[in-house]
C-alpha cells in the first residue's frame, strides 16, 4: 500500500473510532437520564465526565461534571478531569479543575467526603503541589483514609517522574499502617505499600513487604501486583519468582471466594511474566470455587471476576452468560462493563452495540457503554 493510501486507511480508522465513541457516549447519556435513584444518576455522570476527558473533549466533560447534584461527586469529576489534563501538559487547566473540585467537596458533610478529598490529594501531587496534597492527606482524621491518600500521592510521583518524592509517600503510608491493630487492616495496608513499593520501582522492598503478610489471600494477591509492575517496566521475566510464591500461597487459600479471585489473578501474572497459560484452565477452576460460595454478595462478586476473565480470553458468549446469573444488579452492570471493554477493543463494536441494545436497566446500560469506550481508547483496565 503506498504511503498516501496507508495515511487515508489510519484517518478512515480513526473516524470510524470516533463515530463509536460517540455512539457510546449519547447512548451512555440517554440511560443516565433514565436512572431514577438520584445517587446512582450522579455516579453514571461522574463516570461521563471521565470518559468525555479520556477523549479529550473536556468541555463536555466540564458541562457534565458541572451537572452533578451531589457536590462530593462533583467533586470527584473535576479531579479525573484535572487528573487527564496533566496527562495532556495542560497544568493551567489542571489547577482550575482543582480548584472546583474544592469549592464543590467545601460543601460535602465531612463523614462523606472522603473520596472526593482523597481526589484532591492525588490530582495536586500529579501536578507538582505535593506540599499541598500532603496537606489534605493530613486533613483526614481516619487514620485508613489518610494512609490511602499517602499511597494514591505516591502513585502521583511516580507518574510525574518523580522517584524520590514517590519513595517519601510510601514511608509516610508506611508509618501511618503502623498503628493499624485489626488483623485485616494490616493485611489490607500491606498489600497497598506492596503495590506503592513495585510502582515506584522497589521490587525488592516490595517482596520483604510481602513475606510478613499473614494471610495466604493477601501474599497471593500481593505478589501478583508485583509481577503486573515488572512486565510495565520490562522485567516480565524476573516475575516468575513472585508467580511461584503466589502459586504456594494460593494453595492454602480455604475461603472459596478468595480462592477465585487468586485463581484469576495468577493466571494474568502467569500471562505477564512471559509463560503461556490456557485461560479456560484457570477459569474452570474459578468455577469450581464459586459454587461453593455460600454468600450472594461474595457470589456475585465471585462471578464478575469469572466473567471479566471470560470476556479478556475472548469468550464473549460465556462471559454473557455469566455475567447474566450475576444476581446483584451493581455487579452486574460492573460485568457487562468490563465484557464490553474487552469486546469493543478486540474489533467486536457491532457486537457490543447489539447486546446493549437489549439491556433493560439503565445502569447496565451506562456501564456497559463506557466500558467500550475504554475498550476504544486502549485502556487495559
């Protein structure tokens, strides 16, 4: 093909994206405007906003987040809003979506708040203003919630390139999990500095982080985030090591729950540390697992990990149906969203398009949606 009529094929290509994002965008709002619960509206808008700033249309995503009842919502739109414009180099912009977002959290009652100050703190330290997301983690009188602000601004810096800012957050995310005493807590917190460590590049300090973990659920999904962060900064091999450990751990799993989810999430590490694994092996065995959960919600959730791996191995059909029995109505909008973002980014729009179509609830709709546009714009997760 000659370089005039490759050029001509990339434009058709992208107008054709275009035009589908576009579709699933209207269609996204249309389902938005039928949702009758006025909290569960709000969410389905902050989530518009998002998407509308992850195509870089952010006056439409400023309309929408400006829209929003709820200021602690609104809130939490202009700082995905804020955070997208950094991404693009528009610091200008950044910092005035900023600012609204803390004119709009100004008003929230402080018990529900939280989410959108824990926003604030990481888009200010994506932006360079770390002495002042270090002060809005600060604000937090929660001690959990003050030391996932320590965690979400180290992430910042290690986005903005900034190693040592990154290693300053983990140490304070570090002492603040020291005074943690409920068992599960501890464990919770471990796995987050475990995945603050590998994200900034301190792999080995995120494999001593691990090995005091005390549950084997905890060590297994711990090691699996360390082998996802190698294969981003080219070190897949060097993963295998963790997937072993994350194997023995995941033997002494009990809960049937927790065995799904390690099941699943071992099979992707296995994937990213450069092994060749049969999804259906891992899936078949999640399987067998989730039936012997004994709780609707941990079953639901259960099957919505089935499904999102499903629908990643490109079993559309198994993924539908799955993601079907799912008997909790937010689980399962959660399902068709991550079905349709792995269909639609493997060429299969016209499919997504059909099967929306037939969705009867508005939030299946609406999550549904924006997963295709994820699945457009490339976004792995």
């Amino acid at each position: 093909m000659s370089g005039a009529g490759a050029t001509g094929g990339r434009a058709e290509n992208q107008s054709q994206r275009d035009s589908d994002i576009g579709w699933f965008l209207d269609r996204a709002q249309q389902a938005a405007a039928a949702v009758e619960n006025s909290d569960q509206k709000d969410e389905a808008h902050v989530e518009i906003a998002r998407a509308q700033a992850r195509t870089g249309d952010f006056v439409e995503a400023m309309k929408t987040a400006a829209g929003i009842g709820e200021s602690g919502d609104r809130a939490r739109a202009y700082c995905f809003i804020a955070h997208v414009q950094t991404q693009v180099g528009n610091m200008p912009a950044s910092k005035e979506a900023i600012e609204l977002a803390k004119q709009a959290v100004a008003q929230v009652p402080a018990d529900a708040s939280h989410s959108a100050y824990l926003g604030i703190a990481y888009a200010q330290a994506r932006v360079g203003d770390v002495a002042a997301a270090l002060g809005t983690a600060r604000f937090f009188e929660e001690v959990r919630f003050r030391f996932v602000a320590f965690c979400q601004i180290a992430q910042a810096q290690v986005e903005a390139g900034n190693a040592e800012g990154a290693k300053q957050a983990i140490e304070l995310a570090e002492q603040t999990a020291a005074v943690f005493e409920d068992p599960q807590d501890k464990v919770w917190a471990s796995i987050m500095i475990t995945h603050a460590q590998a994200r900034a590049g301190d792999f080995a300090g995120a494999m001593r982080t691990v090995a005091d973990i005390a549950t084997p659920e905890g060590k297994a999904e711990a090691y699996c985030s360390i082998v996802e962060d190698q294969a981003k900064v080219g070190k897949a091999a060097a993963g295998k090591a963790a997937v072993g450990l994350a194997e023995e751990a995941a033997r002494a799993i009990t809960e049937p729950s927790s065995k799904v989810r390690a099941y699943l999430l071992i099979a992707k590490a296995k994937v990213q540390a450069g092994d060749f694994v049969d999804p259906k092996e891992a899936i078949a065995l999640a399987k067998e697992a989730a039936a012997r959960v004994g709780e609707a919600p941990d079953k639901a959730l259960s099957y919505c990990y089935i499904a999102e791996a499903q629908a990643k191995a490109g079993d559309f059909v198994g993924a539908m149906q799955t993601a079907a029995g799912i008997g909790v109505t937010w689980r399962k909008a959660n399902a068709y969203g991550e079905i349709a973002q792995a269909q639609a980014g493997t060429g299969g729009v016209e499919a997504v398009k059909g099967w929306i179509e037939k969705l009867a609830e508005p939030s299946e709709v609406v999550k549904a949606c924006l997963g295709a546009v994820r699945g457009l714009l490339g976004e792995e997760d």
